[in-house]
C-alpha cells in the first residue's frame, strides 16, 4: 500500500500530474484511488467527470473522490470545537471570535489525510494518490498530526484531571467549562488511534511527496524551501515532476531557440537543486490535458523510464549513532538556512525551528539525560551533539 502525495505552487499542474499518474498506475495493473481536497473540483474536471464525497469508479481498477472537507471536519471535530468555543465563551471571548478561534487550523486538511489513511487501511487500493493544495496547505496538513497531537494532549491531560477528582455537584463551582464524556471520547478517538496511526503512515518508507515544479524561478524557489520544511519533518520526498517543458520539436525552431536554451539551465540547476531526488521532465501538451485517453499518454510520457507508484528515491531519515563520548543526531535537512535554525534540548525533548517551523523529536532514553553538546549544519544534515555534562 503507497502512499503519494503532490504538492507545489499554485497553478503549476498537481491535479494533472495526480491524475495523470493515478491513470497510468492504474492501466499498469494497480487497485488505485486518487483523490483531491479542492473545493474547485477540479479533479472532476480533468477526469471529465462528476465525482461525489464517497470513491466511486473511474475505469478499471480507478476510483476517484472529491473529499468534502468541511463536512468530514465537523464529522471529526464538531464535538470538540463545541467545547473549546464554550471554554473560550466563558473567559469572555465573544462568540464569533471564539468561533473563528476554535476552528483549529489546518483541520481540513488533516481530515483529508484522515480519509486517505482509512481508504489504504481498507485494503481496496494498492495505491492512493492525494492531489494537495499549493504548498502552504499541504505543508499545514502533514505537520498537523504533531502540532495537534501536543495540544490534544496537553488538553486531555489538564481536563481529565479536573473531571477525574471534580464531582457532578461541583462542577457549578469550578471556574471552567468541563467537557463531558463524549469531548474525550472523540479527543481520544482521534489523539490516540487516529491521529497516531496517520503519524506511523506519513513517516512510513511506503509514503512519498512529489514535487511539482515549471522552468520558473519562483516555482523552484518555493518547492525547494518545501523540501526543507518536509525534512524538518521527516516527511520523505522522491521525486520532482518538471511540468510544462517545451517538447524537442518546438526548441529545435529557431523562435524558442532561447527559451529551449532557458529551460535545460533551468533542468540541469532543478537537478542540481534537489539531488538525489531524480527529475522526471513532463513535456507542454499542445492542449490542456483532460479526459482519460490524454491523461494516460501524458502519465505514459511523465513515466516513461519509471514504475509510477516505485519509490523513485530512498527516504532519508534522522539517525542516532555513536559519537566519540556521546551521541549525535544526524537530521538531514537539504536547503536549509542557519541563520534560521535554533536547537533546544527540553527534557526528553529535542526542539528543532527552521524558520517558522518547530518540530519536536522524542529523544531516546539514552540519550535524555544527556546534556547538547553542539548544533551545526554540515552539508546538508544537521548534526546534534549529546554529552555528559561536565559535573
Ligand atoms: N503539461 C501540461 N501541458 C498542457 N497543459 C497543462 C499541463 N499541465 C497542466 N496543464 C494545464 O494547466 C492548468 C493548470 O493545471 P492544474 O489544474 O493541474 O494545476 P494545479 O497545480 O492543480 O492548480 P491549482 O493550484 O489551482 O490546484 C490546467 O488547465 C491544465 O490542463
Ligand atoms: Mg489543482
């Protein structure tokens, strides 16, 4: 069961390159589901077909679904943004503000990630294939499951203390809010079972990110500072897809000679650029690329030298080893800026910020009593020290 996920700038042709690989893997002999979170619906569009909230067949062994965010997000959430939006109530917040506030960010997109989780543990596909929003978004959804997961906790803890020693006829007394049964109920449901086993599938070596990029400086710019924000997270990337590339037969006339010359700089510098991840060039269609026939030759020309659904690169994960006197913690973290980087040790913690992005690692119980010796990037890894301290 793989998991693929792509992700770019706006505009640049994800929805395209997702269906036209779910097509492509599914005419090659995979149970495969793609789906999209775009409210435009235009998956639909370019399967030319109108596709509902639940998976329904394309052709043979393709499926395809609009999810529906905003009501899955109520489905999942609706019980717990009640209760914050009372919490917020009672200290005085007004009710639309408290509204705006307990909408808990980037909860569309995670329910997105929900749904894909619960579609591969079904066993029905042996491929799903998530057209994400631009960058921005998608980086929101697959950090999510930490940010979340921390405060859920952190929730679950203060009020399940309060309810466990707090008795029915006191609770006119205590200064908050209680959440009844079923808010830890669904917070439950969804910090431990959920929300982790989506955790234990986006860092699964079965998942991978493309990018997709254009011969466009900003485009490229952008896909390379995602690069770095999904390694902060672990989250492994495969591939680049270079969409939109003049075919030979047009470069080779002498009116677009320069932009032929243009577009293999940009090739060889996206090569060099996100090395090791192999670049796989998507040739200009000489019309947008809808309806099934169009899809599956331009999957067939995108995956010519490729298995649509491999993994095109081997993930690159933290390590742990053995250092002279200590251990070191190697994250590779491609792109990133050091003036940008702060590392801090917190308990068993290790907090990590690139930029606005924090990630926590739970360090290994050797290693928590240790003390952090040094933080440097080399090359493309950031390297943490551990040591005794010195007492
Ligand atoms: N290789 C291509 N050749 C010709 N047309 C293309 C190609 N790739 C994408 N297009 C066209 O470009 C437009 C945008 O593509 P697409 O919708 O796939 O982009 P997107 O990244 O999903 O956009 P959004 O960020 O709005 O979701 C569409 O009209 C699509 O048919
Ligand atoms: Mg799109």
């Amino acid at each position: 069961m793989r998991l693929l996920l792509y992700t770019g700038k706006g505009g640049v042709g994800k929805t395209t390159t997702a269906a036209a690989t779910a097509v492509c893997a599914a005419r090659r002999g995979l149970r495969t589901l793609v789906a999209s979170t775009d409210a435009a619906h235009s998956l639909g569009d370019v399967l030319a077909i109108r596709l509902g909230a639940e998976p329904q067949q394309v052709e043979d062994r393709l499926h395809a679904v609009e999810i529906d965010a905003r009501a899955e997000v109520e489905r999942h959430w609706g019980r717990i943004r009640d209760y914050l939006v009372a919490v917020l109530r009672y200290q005085g917040i007004e009710d639309m503000v408290a509204e705006e506030l307990a909408l808990l960010p980037g909860a569309e997109e995670i329910t997105t990630l929900l749904g894909a989780e619960g579609w591969l543990r079904s066993g029905d596909y042996d491929l799903v294939v998530l057209d994400c929003a631009p960058t921005g978004a998608t980086l929101r959804m697959v950090t999510l499951p930490d940010v979340a997961h921390g405060a859920l906790r952190i929730l679950l803890r203060v009020q399940g203390a309060l309810a466990a020693v707090v008795t029915p006829a006191a609770r006119a007394l205590v200064p908050v809010p209680l959440p009844d049964r079923h808010v830890f109920q669904d917070a439950d449901r969804l910090l431990y079972r959920r929300l982790r086993r989506l955790r234990r599938r986006l860092l699964d070596p079965s998942t991978s990110v493309r990018l997709v990029v254009t011969p466009e400086r900003m485009v490229i710019d952008e896909a390379r500072r995602t690069w770095t924000d999904l390694s902060l997270f672990e989250l492994p990337c495969d591939a680049v897809v270079m969409n939109r590339l003049l075919p030979e037969a047009a470069v080779s006339e002498a009116f677009f000679a320069d932009w032929g010359r243009l577009q293999d700089e940009r090739l060889r510098e996206v090569a060099a650029l996100f090395a090791p991840l192999p670049v796989l060039p998507a040739p200009l269609q000489d019309d947008e690329v809808i309806g099934l026939e169009r899809l599956a030759a331009h999957g067939e020309q995108l995956f010519a030298e490729h298995d649509p659904a491999a993994v095109l690169s081997p993930p690159s994960q933290a390590v742990f080893e053995r250092d002279d006197d200590g251990y070191a913690l190697c994250l590779p973290l491609p792109g990133a800026d050091p003036a940008l980087l702060d590392v801090a040790k917190v308990d068993d913690e290790l907090l990590v910020r690139a930029g606005p992005l924090r990630r926590s690692l739970r360090l290994p119980r050797r290693i928590a009593p240790l003390d952090l010796a040094a933080a440097r990037l080399d090359g493309d890894q950031l390297r943490v020290r551990f040591a005794r301290g010195a007492d």
